[in-house]
C-alpha cells in the first residue's frame, strides 16, 4: 500500500502494463524502464546516488551477512534456508527501483482505462460469482463490498494478475542494493515472518517486482498488520484462487484506517456561475446542505449530509467535480494517489450499477512535463508567488501559488498547474 504519492490536479504514472487492457494492474506506480537482458547480472552505479556495483557473488555474501539479523528477529535457520535455497540475485529489480521514469496520463486518461466497460463488467461478474463471500465482509467490517472490489479490479485485475516474482528474492536482491536497503531489508524481515508464522509456503509467495503480494498487493509489512484468516483454516492466504482472505484482508485495512459505513468517497457535483474557486480546497469542509446553500448542487439530486465534504477539482475549473468525504482519505491510506482513489470510487460506483460521470474532461489538455514542472514552479516564484519548494511536486503548496497568480491575473483560482499558465507565465 501507499505505493505513490500525487496530487489531484496532476498526472499519475501506471505500472505493471500501463495502457493496456482490463487483464492488468492499474496500482499508480512509476513505471520502469525495459530491463537489460537477462545474461546481465551486474548493475552498474546509480548515476542518480552513489551506489556500489551489484552481482550476484556480492549477493550471496550479503545473505551471509542477514542471516544473522534475520535469526536475532526470530526467523529460524530452517525457514531461512527453504526461503533462500533458490535464490539469486535479480538484476532486473533493482534496475526497475533504481529507473523509475515517469510516464504520466491525465486522469481522464487514467480513468479510461480504470473504469473501462470490460472492468466494470469484469467486476460486476466478480462480485455475483463471489457475493456470498463479499457480503459476508461487508457485514464483518463495515466496508462497501464494491470499493473492496474495486480494489480487487484495480490491483489485480481481479485476480488475474497477482504477479509471479518470487517475493524473498525481490525483496533481498533489493534490500542488497543500497538505494533504499532499510526499507526493503524491513519487508523482507516481514516476508520471513509471515513465511514463520506458516501463512504460505516459499514456493507460493510471489507478487510484483516490488513486494507487493496478492489479490489485492499486499506489502508484507502491511500483511503482517491488517491480514485476517477469513476462512478459517489456519492461514492468512491471500495468494491462492480463493480471494476470501485477500479481500477481507483489504476490508480490515480499511476499517483499521477509519472507514465510515454508510458513506461514499464521494459525489459529482455541479458548480454554480460564479464559484469562488479558491473554495476548492481539501482543508475547506463543509456539510452538503451548506454547500448547497452555496449553489454546489449533486448530479444526480441533493446530496445526504454524510458528513463534512470538501470540493476536489481533478482537472481544475474545466472538469468534473466531486465533494470528497472522510472514506476518500481512507481510500488515501491505500495509494496516496488523488487519480487512484478516484479511480476506486468511481469503479465501485460504476459496479454497483451508478451512472458515468457527466462532466466533460478538459481532453486537449496534457500533463506537464518534469521539467516544465520545475519550469513552472521557478516562474512562479520569480513573479512573486513564490512555490517554497522547487521539486517538481504539483502539492498544496505550489497550488497555493498557482491560485495567486491566477487571483491577480484575473483568472479563475482553481490552482491548476496547466501548460496554459505556464505559457502565459512564460509570456509574462
């Protein structure tokens, strides 16, 4: 989980297939680059951060060297030696962490893909062939069984695609390289653990390049905390046929997270003429009725004061518009990505037989690239709106930024960063 972070009004990166159809996964992760080929098991130094050269002679003296730690953390040599008797070291891993380039959609085109017809048929098939076993979960925990769903379509393709590297050796060919070894050395020690516990053989834990495991792409940290033995068996399975596990495990997830029964994530809205945009804040919360009072009428009739609601504007002024509750950010705790939790919603909404959103999409609209975004932020800040950051991040604080230029410009302050205000900053 919390795989990436994004703002709403910017561009996320798809993993694992990208543009591709409803049979793979759509988890917003930056996506790698083609690997070198597979006689190459030397990685040469990140030119990003200074790393050594990697090989696999190197790897199998850091096992050596883990077992230790692995054993002091209570993982006897047995499982050690099951989990690492065929291991070796995975060159294409650590290229994938160390490249991750981005390759950025607007969330229009996201979402085409996200909440396609085959998805959303493929979904609704998956939750009549499995609704016994969803109900169930929803009375259990609370949470919609069409946002666990929906999960399901977005990380799995329903369980179609639940990825077939071998976890121990991603996770110690990662934990190897030095980029990001406390982290991965972190889920490797859980993957042991749960290996321990006897939730899964060896030879059956496999899941992404990364780590991630399952129908639903549990982390093994994330496993170890909120995984549940929905069937009663003895083991917390979530990599087998039968989704039971993986999807109350996800449920679990949500409710630890703070998930509210009977509240959406959301509802599309309509704007009235003359919206004060710079109300279009996640930090402005208001009940529906008040923001009714205030014109922001639900597309499809009032909407039911579940709770506070702030307006979120995915793709600024020109697109559609949602009020956003309290479930959004526990969506949130799942992928950080804005366009991924709208991408859930909308899915489960769509499963459970809602309407599409009404609203068009600004589709002449492009993302902006990492430079221009860099470009952007420098501008801004050279004109006196000044970003406080120059990272190429779209977050709150170069919205901000982007709303008071567009305040004094006598432009509508929704805070979209697009290549129209670049250019009329580059004019200006």
């Amino acid at each position: 989980m919390r795989y990436f972070s994004l703002t709403a009004a910017a561009a996320l990166s798809v993993g694992f297939g990208g543009l591709a159809h409803a049979d793979t996964s759509l988890r917003p992760v930056l996506r790698p680059q083609p690997a070198a080929s597979a006689s190459d098991t030397t990685v040469a130094a990140n030119p990003i951060s200074e790393t050594q050269n990697l090989s696999n002679a190197g790897f199998q003296t850091w096992i050596k060297e883990f077992f230790p730690r692995a054993m002091a953390q209570g993982i006897r040599q047995s499982t050690l030696d099951r989990a690492f008797s065929s291991v070796s070291f995975d060159a294409d891993v650590v290229r994938r962490d160390r490249n991750q380039s981005e390759f950025t959609k607007t969330i229009w085109d996201y979402l085409d893909t996200a909440v396609s017809d085959a998805r959303i048929a493929n979904g609704q098939a998956a939750v009549h062939k499995h609704s016994a076993t969803l109900n169930k979960i929803e009375a259990t925990y609370g949470v919609d069984k069409y946002v666990v769903a929906a999960i399901w379509g977005l990380e799995s393709a329903y369980g179609g695609f639940r990825g077939s590297n071998k976890t121990i050796q991603s996770l110690a060919s990662l934990a190897y390289d030095t980029r990001r070894s406390a982290f991965f050395e972190e889920q490797l020690m859980a993957a042991l653990t749960i290996l321990e516990n006897g939730d899964v053989a060896a030879s059956q834990m496999n899941g992404s390049w990364a780590g991630a495991m399952g129908h639903t792409q549990f982390m093994p940290t994330s496993f170890l905390a909120h995984a549940v033995d929905f069937t009663d068996d003895g083991k917390r399975d979530i990599w087998s046929d039968d989704p039971a596990d993986a999807l109350a495990s996800t449920a679990a997830y949500l409710k630890h997270h703070g998930w509210k029964t009977g509240m959406p994530w959301g509802v599309e809205v309509t704007l009235p003429e003359g919206f004060d945009y710079t109300q279009a804040d996640r930090e402005i919360r208001r009940l529906p009725s008040v923001w009714a009072g205030m014109g922001v009428a639900g597309v499809g009739g009032a909407v039911p004061d579940h709770g506070p609601a702030a307006v979120l504007l995915p793709a600024g002024a020109q697109g559609a518009a949602f009020l956003v509750f309290d479930n959004f950010e526990v969506i949130e705790a799942y992928n950080t990505a804005d366009a991924y939790v709208i991408g859930v919603g909308y899915l489960a909404d769509r499963i459970r037989g809602g309407a599409a959103i009404r609203a068009e999409w600004p589709r002449g609209d492009r993302v902006l690239t990492f430079d221009e975004r860099i470009e952007l932020q420098e501008r801004l800040t050279a004109q006196g709106f000044d970003t406080q950051k120059i990272d190429a991040k779209i977050g709150p604080l170069t919205v901000d930024a982007v709303r008071r230029y567009q305040s004094a410009e006598g432009l509508v302050p929704d805070g979209y960063a697009s290549l129209r205000i670049l250019e009329r900053l580059r004019g200006g």
